[in-house]
C-alpha cells in the first residue's frame, strides 16, 4: 500500500471510493512481493503494479468490481488457473490478490495510517481476506507499537492478531496469518493479511566522497533513510548529497556510538565506511563491528589496504569473530571502476547478504530465483 499511498489518499479525501487491489501471498517465481498494490480511482486511472504487468487488466476489471458490489474479494492467479494464463501469468508463479474498495467509510484510520509512515513510527495493518462469514471480510486492525484501533469483528480476534501482528512488525514481515474463525490460534477458516509498515531500513555512509555520492543515489533507489557523516564540514554538506536524507558533521566514531545508544539501528541497517583512512576508519570500525544489531558493515579500500586495516582493528582488541563480520573491501565482483559502477557492486552485496543471495549469474545457478 505504500508504493500507492499518495493516490490513495487524494481520493479518500475527495469522499470518493478506490478499487485496491493487493498482494497478499506469493508462492514460487511470483513478480511482485506481497504488499505490492494497485489502486483504481473513481476516474478509472490507474496507479502502481501487482505483477509487473502480467495480470494487471484482469485485476482492474476486479478492482471495478469491488468497488460496484461493496465486497472484497481474493483472487488467486497462478500456474493452475487456465485464466491465469489467458491474461500473462506465464512466470510459473501462483499470486493471491485481495481486492477491496477503500474510502473513508470503510477504512477511517488511513489518514493516521499516512502520518505514522511519514513520521517513521512502526503500524501494521491486518486485513481479513477470507472468512467463512462474509460479513468479516474486509474488517481490518490497524495496530501500533502500543495502540490498536479498528476490530476484525470479536475481541478473541482482535487480540490474537494485535499480538501477532506486533511480532511481524517488530521482524518488518509482511504475511498471510491462519486463525480458526473467531481467532482460534490452532484453528483455520480465517485469513488475515498483516502488512507491516516499519520505518525504512538506515544507511550510514562514512565518507563524503564521490563514492559516497553515486552510493547514496543507488540506496535511496532500494528505499533507505540515509546518512551522511564526516569529521570535515568543506566536504560533508547537503549540496553534494542531494539524495541523503540528512548529512551529519561529526567524528565518525562518535556519531555511530551515539546513534546506537539512541536505539537508532536495528539488523536492517548497512554500515558502509569509504574513508580508507586509519584515523577514522579503524575507530568508527571498531564501534561498528561490536554492534550485533547491524545487518551490513562494510569497508572500502585496495587489499593491501584490508590487510593493514584488520591488523590495526586486532591490535585495539577485535576478535576473529567480530572480524568476520566485515565486508571488505566492500561490493561484489563486478569489475566496477567508476563510482557508480561500485555503488551497484556495494548494493549488489548488500541485497545478496540479506536474502541470502550468492551474487552469481542465474544463468549459471539452477533453483529458485526468489529467496526466501
């Protein structure tokens, strides 16, 4: 819903009603992630993709249709339906839509919804999209951190799936939750779909280089909140970084130790140091590969420059295991040489480590091409 949200709410302030149309599960070589959206205004304009373009008019024609009955439903599209081939499933993927109409009638809370993703507070938004009683279908709870607001149509319900849902947004999974009919843990019959909107993942680059630069453009492509940070105010100002989210003057070192004292980072957040220079380097290093809560901690430099960087990172006390958490010299083997060539080998990395990726050719691998 995010990808849509502008558009969404341009008619919901309108008093008008949308057709919304959502991934909620994907199995196999699906296009698109669960979350992915689209929404049909009244005009009959169409913003975002459910799959890439594969079957998007059969699910505008549903997005009509749900907005015509009042009544949400969940479609699925995939190898065994004969209909999905007809209008482009070829991948060999299998994708569930749910469609809904949206209004301020049926969905009060997406103003505050709106402000706490703009605001980077975490909010889940649980959905029932199948239920043996139709009259659930299309309820939703929208849960914060410590609030929850709407009802999914009994207290049983609502409490089993705020508590749930508090779990998928704290890992910042989105997914399909299975409940007996009235919240039943053990049971089934009801579906719930929890889409969880967490602040965005954090990049921090240190280094206020021409690297640094391209890195910040490829990040801010994949979503990251940004930050850039250096110890020298002539380099590190917003005008040459127009895609950091903000550019911080500070020693290195210093700004890491007190983000994460803050409760600023959490495993998604990509450490990427391009100073290759031991004065500051080596202590904001030393800080970084000592927080286990960072997903990604990254090095630019030449081998030689590794060699002597993890000499001088042993001497003030690191151990071999914290070491091996270090990804240098930083990117994958691409050949890169220009900045922007090496942003795409530090991203590339970055998304392999992730989900598990190895960072080959899939012409050259057999398997899945999605990870889980």
């Amino acid at each position: 819903m995010r990808d849509v949200l502008d558009e969404l709410l341009a008619v919901w302030r309108a008093g008008g009603t949308a057709g919304l149309a959502t991934v909620v599960r994907t199995i196999k070589s699906a296009p698109r992630a669960a979350g992915a959206a689209m929404v049909v205004a009244p005009d009959g304009s169409v913003a975002g993709s459910v799959s890439g373009g594969c079957v998007e008019g059969a699910v505008y024609e549903l997005a009509g249709e749900v907005v015509r009955t009042g009544r949400g439903q969940l479609q699925r599209y995939g190898i065994t339906d004969d209909d999905a081939f007809a209008v482009g499933l070829t991948c060999g993927g299998i994708i569930d839509i749910f469609a809904e109409p949206l209004s301020a009638e049926t969905f009060p809370q997406l103003a505050a919804v709106a402000d706490d993703i703009a605001a980077h507070r975490p909010v889940a938004v649980a959905t029932v999209i199948s239920h043996p009683d139709p009259e659930r279908v299309g309820r939703r709870l929208v849960v914060g951190t410590t609030t929850v607001d709407g009802s999914l149509g009994s207290a049983r319900a609502d409490a089993a799936v705020a508590d749930d849902a508090r779990g998928l947004l704290a890992a910042g999974r989105t997914d399909v939750l299975v409940y007996g009919a009235d919240g039943e843990r053990q049971g089934e019959g009801m579906e719930v779909f929890v889409a969880s909107h967490a602040p965005r993942p954090r990049m921090i680059v240190f280094g206020a280089i021409d690297f640094a630069a391209a890195l910040t453009r490829q990040a801010a492509l994949l979503g990251y909140r940004i930050t850039v940070c250096d110890a020298r105010p002539v380099f590190a100002t917003p005008a040459r970084f127009p895609a950091a989210d903000e550019v911080v003057v500070d020693w290195p070192h210093r700004y890491l130790a007190a983000q994460a004292e803050l409760g600023e980072l959490d495993g998604r957040t990509a450490i990427c140091v391009l100073t290759h220079d031991p004065k500051f380097d080596v202590p904001v290093l030393e800080v970084a590969l000592r927080l286990p809560e960072v997903g990604y901690v990254g090095a630019m430099g030449s081998r030689p420059t590794h060699h002597d960087r993890v000499e001088r990172l042993r001497e003030v006390g690191l151990t071999d295991a914290e070491l091996g958490r270090l990804s240098s010299p930083i990117g994958l083997d691409l050949g890169a040489r220009t900045p922007e060539e090496t942003a795409v080998s530090i991203v590339g990395e970055i998304i392999a480590r992730r989900w598990g990726g190895g960072g080959q050719p899939l012409a050259d691998i057999p398997g899945r091409i999605h990870h889980d």
